[in-house]
C-alpha cells in the first residue's frame, strides 16, 4: 500500500495488522480519487471508517487541509498514528476511537461542515445508507462537497439518499464506488 499522488506520492503506508480491515486497494483508491479530485485546493474531510489512513492520507497528500479519522478498532487507530507520524502529518489531523455513527453525532455538536467525507466500511456490516441520512439531517456535508462510499457489488444503494443525489458509480471487479453530492434543485421559472 502506497500514496498514490500528490506531496507524498510513492510513500509507503502500514497495514492494520489482522485480518479485521480490507484495504483499499492503490488501483481502486487511485480511480476514486480521479472520480473526486483529483486534486484539493484545501478544505475539510472526514474518514470514517479510517483503516490504516490511507485515503485520508492520499486527500491530504491531494491537497485536503485536515482530515478528521474515525474508526472504532484500537489496531486501526494505532496504524493511523503510526502513517500520520511517519509522514509528519500530526498538525493536519485529528484522530478518534468511535463507532461511526456516534463519531457523527459528536461532529453535529461541532457544526462542522466537510468538503469530503470517506465511507469505506467493512463490507459485510455496511451501514451506508443510515450514515448518510444522518450526514444529510445533521448537516455535515458543505453546499459543494461529496460524499465518496466503497461498497461491495452486492449492495445496492438508491439514487437519491436525504438531500443527496448519487452523480457517479463505479465498478472495479467486486468493489463499487458510489458518489453523492446535494441534489439541484430545479429553480423552474419562464
């Protein structure tokens, strides 16, 4: 596992020990970063089920500002630290232990808004369409940022999701990447 492009293109990255996370993989994390970037000129981006660090890391080496890491499993967090310190990245992150869905209603209490949020959950206990209603009914995504979720090709997610509407998807052998942004509205008018 590396960092595919940016500042820290190349850099190696950990893998969480175990067999409790499935990485993404470089060619995948490299197609979803062509589908959302694939550069930043800064911004906020949240990673929730965060893993080893690697696509929070690949958007801060794209340009993000900070990223917010979330993830419920010790080895995972400790992995995270070990990728930001070896990159010198601790002054751009923020790193915490949670559930997913209690990370985001700490985040509300916040008032932050993202201008990328990351959902990569392990495949057999996917949550993906309660997570985003509640990004949606908190209002954690920025008027123009987008919501990138990996998924197996087994599930199926609806188009429109709380205020959100799915602008791209994508299938690369058994991973889909499905992208989500606020819906237009239709303004109407002569």
């Amino acid at each position: 596992m590396r960092v595919v492009s940016g500042k820290l293109k190349g850099r190696q990255l950990k893998a969480v020990p175990g067999m409790n996370t499935r990485p993404t993989t470089d060619k995948v994390k490299e197609s979803v970063f062509n589908i959302i970037g694939p550069y930043f000129d800064g911004g906020l981006a949240l990673d929730l089920f965060g893993g080893s660090g690697s696509l929070g890391i690949e958007a801060l080496s794209r340009g993000i500002d900070k990223v917010i890491f979330v993830d419920k499993d010790g080895k995972a967090i400790q992995t995270i630290k070990q990728n930001i310190e070896a990159f010198n990245l601790e002054s751009s992150v923020e790193i915490y232990r949670n559930d997913a869905a209690r990370a985001l209603n700490a985040l509300q209490k916040r008032e932050v808004a993202f201008d990328l949020i990351l959902l990569d959950p392990p495949y057999k206990r996917h949550q993906l369409e309660d997570l985003i209603h509640k990004i949606s009914d908190y209002q954690l995504l920025s008027k123009e940022g987008l919501i990138m979720a990996e998924h197996s090709k087994e599930v199926e997610l609806p188009v429109d999701l709380g205020t959100f509407t799915r602008t791209k998807q994508e299938h690369y052998g058994l991973t889909v990447i499905s992208v989500y942004r606020f819906a237009v509205k239709d303004e109407g008018g002569n």
